[in-house]
C-alpha cells in the first residue's frame, strides 16, 4: 500500500515540475508549511499512544471482555477502542487473538469500531482543525454508532 | 525562538515527564520508546507523502472544479466521490484531517467532508482486505455494511447539530491557512 502511495505521489510530483516549476515549489513549501504546523501535537499523540499501549496488554484487555461480559463488555471494550490508537494492522491481528483467546464478537465488534472512528488521544489535533465542538460531536456520534455496530455484529455471527 | 518554543511545549512536558517516570521503572521506559519508534516509523511513512498530495492538489486544482465535483450542489456524485477518496486513503484517521482541511478551503461540501472523514476512518479498502484475513468476510462486511449507512447518517446529524454559522467560520479559518 505505502508503495502505491510513493510511486503515485513521486509521479504526480514529477508531472508537476515537468509542467511547472514555481507552482511545484509553492506545493512543497505549502506541504511542509502545513506538516510543520501540526508536527508538535503529532508528536505528543504518538508519545502517549506510546504509554497507553505500554500500561494495557492484551490479557488486561481479554479480562475486560470475555464473551460472557455482556453489554458492560461491550461498553468497556468501546472506551478501550476510543483511547487506544492502534494501526490496523496490529489491530485486526490483535483482536483475531482476542477472539480465540475467548473475547465475544460484540465485544470486538465494539472495539474495532471506537478504534477507527473514535479517537481521544487525537482529540487535540482534530479540535486544532474542527474546532472543539464539531470535534467532540462526531467522536460521541462515532461512538453512540459503535454500538449499533456492536449488536448488528453479534447477531450475525450468533446466527451461524 | 518564542514561537517555536511555545509550539512544542506539550512535547517538551510529556517528555520531561516520561523520562522522569522511567528513571524509576526503565521497563515502561523501554516500552515506550519502542512503541513510540513503531508508531513514528509508521507516521513518517505515511504522512509526508499525504501533506505533499496535499500541497499539489492546493496548487493545481482550482476552487471551482473542486466545488464542482464535491460542492453544496454536487449531489450524490459529490457523496460517492468523498466515500472513494476516503476509502482509498492509507494511514490513520489523524491523516485526514489535513486533507479535510484542504477541502473546506476548496470549496467542497461540509457534508462531504465529514462523509470523506468517515470513509476514512472506517470503510479504507486495504485495511478492509486486512480485516477479512483477520476476522473473516462475515464480520468485515456486516461492519461495512452497517458503516456506510451510519457515516452518511453521522454526517447528516453533525451539519445539523454545528450549524451554518460554525461551518461558515471553520471555511473562514481554513481559507486563511
């Protein structure tokens, strides 16, 4: 995937220049301009996912819930999911894990959603952007929906 | 100097916290940095190659053809369009937000923009391939079936609940960018 990324960016960057210099100069000055603006509260969210990561191991997670953890499972699997920031390849292994290791499909279902949707400690950097209350409405919509998710989940899994 | 140093003040006080906490347990120290390095090596992946698309689509595509595709009057091809680029996104939501940023101050719907968000966030096509291998096809297309709906339906609601004003100054502040 990040091939396709570089090779389409080098591309459309290389086509740019071909066709005009300056207007590729100012690109790359905004690009960096842009980077550089956010590159502080980037690193202060990559450090604390650095902590989260470090204070919760799985088996602390598979605790919380356990198929048989009912909606406070699914609740707790839920705040788990919004504090976390896990890339999804690490996620989608992870909870693949949980599964066998005996975590219930609403429960899963509840995390990977709050996971990709909701997101507390990138909270400062989407306020920066969104302002404070577009930025707390959609992560409490995102998780209300996680819900749903949850329950379409396990009543589809629970049908086979 | 005060700019800078104002800027990454948050950074200089976890850090001097962090390395506090791990003169007395190195462990968490350790882990932290490893998991901190995971994560960077992953983000200056991913990132710079975004915020140059960024600064090329900035450039080269005017405010009119963008609000063509994606405006207030784009209709359904303006939603499908958001729900694509999100979708064929790579990298972890905090990426969109720049791009979404981009696109207030082209001129792209605010509803499109949040459906762009939510696509990103959940319906990205190589993590869904990654969410099949994991967790089987039954769950990840339940997920995306039930996600497409509530993206849209997410996206409705926020418009409604901000409100013209708020939207108008989020335009505002993105065009000064």
């Amino acid at each position: 995937m990040n091939t396709i990324l570089y090779a389409g960016t080098a591309l459309l960057l290389i086509l740019s220049f071909i066709k005009d210099k300056a207007k590729t100069k100012k690109a790359l000055k905004k690009a960096w301009k842009s980077l550089e603006n956010i590159l502080p509260q980037f690193l202060v969210v990559i450090l604390l996912v650095g902590v989260l990561l470090t204070v919760m191991d799985s088996e602390m997670i598979l605790r919380i819930i356990g198929a048989d953890s009912g909606w406070l499972g699914v609740l707790l699997a839920a705040v788990v999911g919004a504090i976390t920031l896990i890339p999804g390849f690490v996620a989608f292994p992870t909870a693949a894990m949980l599964l066998q290791g005996g975590a219930g499909y609403m429960q899963i279902a509840a995390f990977i959603s709050t996971l990709m949707m909701v997101g507390v400690v990138t909270l400062p950097v989407e306020i920066s952007y969104f302002g404070k209350r577009l930025a707390v409405y959609r992560n409490l919509l995102a998780f209300g929906f996680s819900f749903l998710v949850a329950y379409v989940i396990g009543y589809v899994e629970a049908l086979v | 100097m005060n700019g800078v140093l104002k800027k990454y003040r948050n950074l200089v006080i976890v850090l001097v916290v962090l390395i506090g906490v791990s003169l007395f347990n190195l462990e968490f120290g350790k882990s932290v940095a490893r998991i901190t390095t995971m994560q960077l090596k992953e983000m200056l992946f991913v990132i710079p190659p975004i915020f140059i698309l960024l600064g090329l689509l900035d450039v080269w595509v005017s405010k009119e053809t963008m609000s063509r595709y994606m405006g207030e009057g784009s209709g359904l091809k303006g939603v499908l369009l958001a729900i694509l680029i999100g979708s064929a996104a790579a990298g972890p939501l905090y990426g969109a937000f720049p791009v979404a940023a981009v696109f207030m101050k082209k001129g792209v719907a605010f509803r499109n923009i949040l459906i762009f968000i939510g696509a990103w966030s959940t319906t990205k096509i190589p993590m869904l391939l990654f969410e099949i291998a994991s967790l089987g096809p039954r769950f990840a297309i339940t997920r995306l079936l039930v996600d497409i709906p509530g993206i849209i339906i997410i996206a409705a609601i926020l418009t409604r609940l901000v409100g013209k004003d708020e939207i108008g100054r989020l335009y505002e502040k993105a065009s000064a960018q």
